[in-house]
C-alpha cells in the first residue's frame, strides 16, 4: 500500500513568501504570461496550490499598471513640454523674424532718408554753384561793362591831332584831339565814370569832366547841350550829351582830352589813352 503524506491542522500547508510569488509572477509575465508549474508533479501534488492573493500576481499587475501610467503621464508631460518647446520656439523665430524685418526696414528708410538726404544737399550745392557761377558771370560783366572803353562819337574820325600847333590856342597846341562830328551828333562816355563837372567851361564852350574808374579823367568839350549832371554815375556808352560848336570854336565837332587830374594843363595824348583801353582809331 502507498504512502501517503498526514494532512490536517498536524501540518501547515506551504506557501511562496510575498517576494518569491512577485518574484514568479514577474518571470513570468516578462516570458509567457502564464503561471508555470511550480515543481514536478509529485512535489504539486504533494503541496497545496497557493492562491492568487499569496503569489502576489495582483500587486504585480498593479505595479504594472501604475507604471504603464506613469511612462504613459511622463510621456503625454513629455510631449506637451516638446510641443510647448516648439511653440515657444516657433513664437521666438516669428518674433525674430518680425523684429529682423523690422530692423530691414528702419534700415532703408534709413538708407532712403540718407539718399535724399544727399540728393537734396547735391540739388542745394548745384544750386548755389549756379548762383555763384551767375554773379561770377554778372561781375565779370559788369567788369567788361566798366572796363570797355569806346569812341565818344559813333562812326566818326579825328579831324586834329593832339599838340597840333596854331593861333587857335591859346598854349600854341592843342590839348586833345578834335572828333569830327556834325552838331547835335550824340556824345558817350568812353567808359565807366562820375561826372566831377558839367556846365560852361570857358573856351570849350558847354563841356563835361569824368573821373573815369582807373581814377583818370576825360574831357568833352564844344557840346550843344548836356545830359548828366556832377556826382551823378555814367556807364561806358553812356549818352551824356550832343555835339556842338560852343565857346571857342570853328565849327560842330567834339573836343576830346584825356587828363591826369580834372584840370587844364594835365592832358596826355588821347589817342595813346584810348588805344591803352582797347579802342582802335
């Protein structure tokens, strides 16, 4: 007759410790998923089956479990910090972006005002050139205008030259030259002046006196009548009177002297006088 093993209250059925039943409950889930047996079949059928409580198998689900939520909650946290991250990353380069574009545009603007900046500065600078090149041009005129000499009388010729000798002068020479014209014939200045004497000159009849503007002095003698006053201003061409036969004469013709001072007696040759300034005759 077989063996059998007492049972009853004389022996405590065996049971896995808390630890080992994890232990089992881990290797197996991690392999199978399934309980394996835990001994051969005699040593089974010699011990009791434990139950699901002293395996531990449902701490070791809940474990799982918990940890699956944790991955699961780290994970999701995981993502949304990334998809915050790119967000914010997103935001900072829109931001960048705007602030670049931003800077691109104060920039030309910059650029721009700069451009006309010194398109108005070259228009101004072009402006006051021409200005200057204008009155450097009226100057220069005004100039040619003072400095050009001319003959008294338009179209005319010398009838006496200066020193020619006769009773006719008191000196026993002549103290100018004698323009040929016919009276009324209109009589300029021969160049930019102030008149310093207009009126009866004794021999010369009606007569003018400039002080021309190189501080020389011409003479126009015998005149018809006279056109300009003392201290008044007269341009080269200037009519400042008409020809005549005035004073001590022989008949219409323009008495000229060119002179040192505005007195008798400090003449030089005329037509010496008149060439130095540019006129032919």
């Amino acid at each position: 007759m077989a063996f059998t093993r007492a049972t009853g209250k004389h022996r405590a059925p065996g049971r896995l410790t808390r630890a080992g039943a994890k232990a089992v409950g881990i290797a197996t889930l991690a392999t199978t998923g399934v309980v394996g047996a835990l001994a051969s079949p005699s040593v089974a059928a010699d011990a009791e089956t434990p139950s699901v409580a002293d395996t531990g198998l449902t701490q070791v689900i809940a474990i799982e479990q918990d940890l699956a939520d944790r991955v699961g909650a780290q994970a999701e946290a995981q993502q949304h910090q990334a998809d915050a991250a790119a967000k914010k990353k997103a935001k900072a380069e829109a931001a960048a972006k705007k602030k670049a574009e931003a800077k691109k545009k104060t920039a030309l603007r910059a650029e721009a005002k700069k451009k006309a900046r010194a398109a108005a500065e070259a228009r101004a600078a072009d402006a006051e050139e021409a200005r200057e090149s204008a009155a450097r041009a009226a100057r220069s005129a005004e100039r040619a205008r003072l400095g050009a000499y001319r003959l008294p009388v338009a179209g005319t010729y010398v009838s006496t030259g200066y020193k020619s000798s006769g009773s006719l002068w008191s000196s026993g020479s002549h103290s100018g030259i004698d323009f040929h014209a016919s009276s009324g014939s209109s009589v300029v200045a021969v160049g930019a002046g102030t008149v310093v004497e207009a009126g009866w000159g004794g021999a010369y009849g009606n007569n003018i006196v400039l002080r021309m503007t190189d501080g020389t002095y011409t003479q126009y003698g015998h005149l018809s009548s006279i056109g300009v006053s003392v201290g008044q201003g007269v341009a080269a061409g200037q009519r400042i009177g008409l020809s005549g036969s005035t004073g001590n004469s022989t008949g219409p013709h323009l008495h000229f002297e060119a002179r040192t001072t505005p007195s008798y007696g400090s003449d030089m040759d005329p037509i010496a006088y008149l060439r130095a300034h540019g006129v032919s005759l």
